[in-house]
C-alpha cells in the first residue's frame, strides 16, 4: 500500500523527538475504534452518517469524506481493511465505542475482536454512558468483557457514578482487568481504585497538560494514558470548537509532548470518529468536504494515508526511545 511507503519520508519532516523521560519500557499504544456506521446496501438503513439531519451518500455528517467512500462496520472487506490499517500504523490496541448489550456496537463486536486478532491486535472496550448505565449494569459489564478475553475497559463519562459506586465495581471487577478513567482528575481516579486515566479531550487537555497529569497520576500509582489526535472539527454533527490540523503540526505537538510525559500507554483519537472530525482514516477529497492535503508536504493520494503514516512514524519513534516512567 502506497501509504507504508510515506513513514520513511516523514520521518525528515523536521520534528525531533525530545529527550527520553526515562530509560524504561515503551508506552504501549491504543487507538479509539468506532463500529456504528451503517448503510444500507449492508444492514437496511444509515446510521450516524446521517446524523444531524445529513443525507448520504451526499451529504455526510463529517467536514471529511472517507477515501473509500461512507461504508457499514458489518462489512468484513471494511473490517479487514481497518484492522490491516491499524495494524500497520503500530498501534497495539483497539479501544471498541460499547454501547451495552444489544446494542449496533455490540452486535458487532465479536466480529470486530476476530478481525482485531487477525491482524494480532488487542481489543479494549470503550464503555460509553449507555441509557441506565449503573454500578450493577457495569460490573455485568466487566465479567462480559472479560468472558471474551478483554482485559482492558476505558470508562467514558466515569463522573456519572460515584467513587463509592467505583469501588465497589472495581472489588467485583475479574481479575487482571484494567480500568481505565476518561477524566483529568486524578484525584477521583485514585479515589474511585481506577488502574489508570485517559483524557480522550485533547482540546480541553492538550499538550500543555500532559506531563503535569502523568506527574499527579504516578504519585498515586496510577497509570497514564494520555490522548493524541489530529485535530477536531464536528460542525456538520453539531459539535463545537474547532481545533485546526495545521497541516499536520497539531498532531506532532500532542505526540511529542505526550512522549516527554512518560506515559504508560497513549492512546488516540481516534481511527474514525468521523463526526467529531479526529479521524486518522483515510480521507478523499470531495466537493463540499476537507482533506488532508498538505500535510507533511503531501497532496493526492499520498495526503489520504498521510495520518497513518505520520502515526506509524510516531509508534516506532516511541518505541526506539523508551519513554515510560517506571
């Protein structure tokens, strides 16, 4: 694929990376995954494509058209395709939006996790704020998750439930399972006996936060999970601010300084979280639609796989230099 064939290029980009913050082991590396979508030639209707009142094909809900056109997260040629992509970039782990049982995501996760496996990727579940999300549901959740090999939960919106709720899930929690708080406070983090913090938010708590967060966070034996991306813009969903892509410089200046924070894992956002516009995915150019054409200097074809090959560069960059705090 054309896009294997950027890493070397950018990596004379011009960005340096900083001091090791420690001689340890690598952060390891965890990308946002998003199995929502839907059309209907795959499963009889469009789903989030056409959020906020848009009509696809045409006229999608993201300010970016994906490169292969809007697809179904049922297909297994998309899932492979992804999952391929993915593995390619050197990321670790797929962090899977679940939305309880039941649910579109749900449904697909299974199929997700095989071709997750396939491509020699771990699976971590993102469990987003689903309606009666509770201290009971989700201790149901985590034996679910764990009966199917999941060792990872990252916890969207963990400020719904109380640090005492928190404990007590975590005391039913299986054993050698990881939790993980989507928040910037340690302190409840800590308090609730999660296992580590990601921020996702990397509007709200950029690059300037990160090594004051896995400072906070290591003090109390936390692990950190700082959260990268390229850039963010969800005007077609409804969602504000915008956060440029800079061409590319954005998403440099949140790698390097997560690198500097010796984190335990960073994690991204995100592959295809089209709506909010943080996707690494390939985008094609469209009329009506952004791209990523000048990044890192590439236009064409070679700016749609940009993203994922500045993130393979990045990987492997973070690996070389051995960042993580002990």
């Amino acid at each position: 694929m054309l896009w294997r064939l950027l890493v070397v290029g950018l990596a004379s980009a011009g960005v340096a990376l900083p001091a090791a913050a420690s001689a340890s082991t690598p952060p390891s590396i965890a990308i946002f995954y998003y199995p929502w979508y839907s059309t209907p030639k795959v499963d009889g209707v469009w789903e989030h494509w056409d959020q906020n009142g848009h009509r696809p094909p045409r006229s999608l809900y993201s300010r970016f058209y994906p490169a292969d056109g809007p697809y179904s997260s049922s297909d297994p040629a998309v899932l492979a395709r992804q999952m391929s992509e993915i593995s390619d970039a050197g990321i670790d782990e797929v962090i899977v939006s679940w939305w309880g049982r039941g649910s579109w995501e749900d449904i697909r996760l299974p199929s997700v996790m095989a071709s997750a496996r396939r491509h020699h990727l771990t699976v971590a579940l993102h469990l987003e704020p689903y309606d009666g999300r509770s201290a009971s549901t989700v201790a149901g959740d985590l034996a679910y998750a764990a009966s199917l090999g999941i060792r990872d939960v990252y916890v969207y919106q963990p400020d719904d439930l109380s640090i005492s709720d928190w404990a007590s899930v975590r005391a039913q929690a299986p054993p050698g399972m990881r939790l993980f708080a989507g928040t910037h406070l340690i302190g409840f983090a800590a308090a609730a006996h999660f296992d580590g913090f990601y921020t996702y938010d990397f509007v709200s708590f950029g690059a300037d936060k990160f090594a004051r967060l896995c400072q906070e966070a290591h003090a109390v034996h936390l692990l950190c999970a700082p959260s990268v991306g390229p850039g963010f813009d969800g005007r077609r969903a409804g969602e504000q601010p915008v956060l440029r892509r800079k061409s590319g410089e954005t998403y440099d200046t949140l790698w390097t300084a997560a690198l500097t924070a010796a984190p335990d894992v960073i994690t991204i956002t995100s592959f295809n979280e089209w709506g909010e516009g943080t996707q690494i995915e390939p985008a094609g150019p469209h009329s009506g639609y952004g791209s990523y054409d000048g990044a890192w200097g590439l236009t064409g074809t070679a700016a749609e796989y940009a993203y994922l090959a500045r993130t393979a560069y990045w990987t492997a960059r973070a690996r070389s230099a051995g960042v993580r705090a002990p």
